[in-house]
C-alpha cells in the first residue's frame, strides 16, 4: 500500500537544502510513499483579523494534511530554532487540534552549519507534542544534515551515502509509525 504524505520544506528556494532532501524522498520512496510537497509561504501570520479574509487557504491546507496519512517537515534553522513558516502552519493547525493530533510526522533538516537543524527539530518536537498538537513524531533516527551544500551535487542530487542511509532508516520508522498509527 502506498501512503499519501504531505511533505513541508522550510524553504521554497529551488537551492533549498531542505528542499532537496524532500525531492530525493519524493524519487526513491514512491514505492511506499506518495508525496506531495506542500508551499506554505502564501499563510498569512496567525492573527483573528485574518483568519476570515483567508479561510479558503487555510480550509485547504488543514484538509489536505487532516487527509494524509503522515506528514513529513524537513525544517532549516534559523537563529537556533524553526522557520516563521513552519511554526505559522502550525500555529493555524492548533486552531483545530484534529487537524495534526496523532498525525505520524517525520522529522529532518539541512543547514550550512555542522550541527545541522538538532535545535530546530528539539523545538519542533516541543511543539508538536505540545496538548494542542499531539502529534506522533519520529525519534529513533534523527535526520541531521550538516554542511549541507557538501552532500549535494551540482545539480541538486544527494550524493553523500551516510546521509542516504540515515533517511532509509527514518523512512522505515515512518511506515511503521503510519501502519502502527
């Protein structure tokens, strides 16, 4: 069986890292995953004067993850923690707690830095575990890409083998939390 997953990038840059690690899943999982990469750039910041001028959006957005069967971030870092856009999307989706509550949800992230995102995912996972979330999370395998530009090639394809195992092992923690789910 082929689960639907809507995959979140940090970043809509076409040189996105995060980005790119997302179109490397999108190739070599298709047997087992159908990804659809999700923009949230167009979400306006959470505030009540525009949740009304914006409900087809965010009627769209909360119905297209509500549907999914798993939900994938790859998160940059920014000042130590998660993007603006990632945190807005789910801010919005905490307005309706059925939304992402239980929702399998893998974690992973590139950065230029050698940490990798390790303080974007410890926040993320503090949010999306957080009551009005609850979340399923991965968290046996962490994806933490570190000089990310040194593990792509030219053209955009991951060519660093360490971080191609890393995601097959996360991949396989996430169908298991999706078929467990």
């Amino acid at each position: 069986m082929v689960h639907k997953i809507i995959a979140i990038s940090g970043s809509d840059s076409p040189l996105s890292s995060n980005l790119r690690l997302l179109h490397y899943l999108k190739l070599h999982c298709a047997d087992v995953f159908q990804i659809q990469l999700l923009s949230i750039n167009q979400l306006p910041f959470l505030s009540a004067e525009n949740a009304e001028k914006y409900q087809a959006d965010l009627d769209y957005v909360r119905n297209v993850l509500h549907e999914a069967d798993g939900v994938i971030i790859a998160t940059s870092e920014i000042n130590y923690s998660v993007p603006a856009n990632i945190k807005n999307l789910i801010d919005w989706c905490s307005l309706d707690p059925s939304t992402l509550q239980h929702k399998p949800i893998m974690l992973l992230g590139a950065s230029t830095g050698h940490l990798g995102t390790v303080r974007a995912q410890q926040h993320l996972r503090q949010i999306l575990t957080s009551p009005g979330i609850n979340a399923c999370i991965t968290h046996k395998t962490e994806c933490l890409v570190g000089n990310a530009p040194d593990k792509f090639s030219t053209d955009g394809q991951l060519i660093d083998s360490e971080t191609k195992k890393i995601l097959h092992n996360l991949c396989a923690e996430f169908y298991s939390l999706i078929q467990n789910n």
